[in-house]
C-alpha cells in the first residue's frame, strides 16, 4: 500500500477576527484574542519540514484573520523562505491594515 503523506499546512493561527459572521464554525470575533505565537508556529513548520521533508510543499496561514499577526505574519513569510515552501494566507482583502509592511 502506498503511503499518503501530507504536503499543505494549514494552520489555524488566531481565533481573533476583524468580522463577526453568524456562520463561522470557529466562532471568531474582534472579541477573540486567542492565537499561537510566533515560536508555537515556527516551531511546528521547522518539526514539519524535519519530518516529511521535501514532501511539505507548502503552508496556509488562516483563522479567523490572520493578518492580525501583524509582523509576526512577515517574519513567518521570511521564515517560509527559510524552509523552502509555498506560502497561502486566506482573507487578505481585511486584515492587511494590520501590517506596517507587505507579505511577500
Ligand atoms: S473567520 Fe471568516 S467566517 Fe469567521 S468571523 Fe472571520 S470572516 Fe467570518
């Protein structure tokens, strides 16, 4: 039997939420505050590089809204870079108030 591995992250990064819909099945709100630091996600993306290596080809950062890490979110953008993978991140169009420079 063929062994199936994953290859996209996703991390669910904060509960905190610029929005408030009604049909979220996370229940994210500005009233939220909840979400893995820098180091909790940093950490998970290098023991998942370290484990299934060339297989990880890519990871989604999302949420609630993400961008709400603020530069926390660039320096995971750099650290991608770093660990060679693709980076996704969801809902774009609200949160990039939140950071003083872009994603790249
Ligand atoms: S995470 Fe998405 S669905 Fe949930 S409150 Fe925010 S915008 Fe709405």
């Amino acid at each position: 039997m063929q062994k199936v591995y994953p290859n996209i992250l996703t991390i669910i990064t904060t509960y905190h939420c610029t929005a408030a819909c009604e049909e979220c099945c996370f229940e994210c709100s500005p009233k939220l505050k909840a979400r893995l630091s820098f180091q909790q996600i940093s950490e998970f993306l290098k023991e998942s590089r370290e484990a299934l290596g060339s297989k990880v080809k890519g990871v989604v950062f999302t949420g609630g809204e993400c961008f709400t890490l603020g530069d926390d979110l660039v320096r995971l953008s750099g650290l991608r870079i770093t660990l060679d993978i693709m980076l996704g991140v969801c809902q774009m169009d609200r949160g990039q108030k939140h950071l003083k420079r872009p994603v790249t």
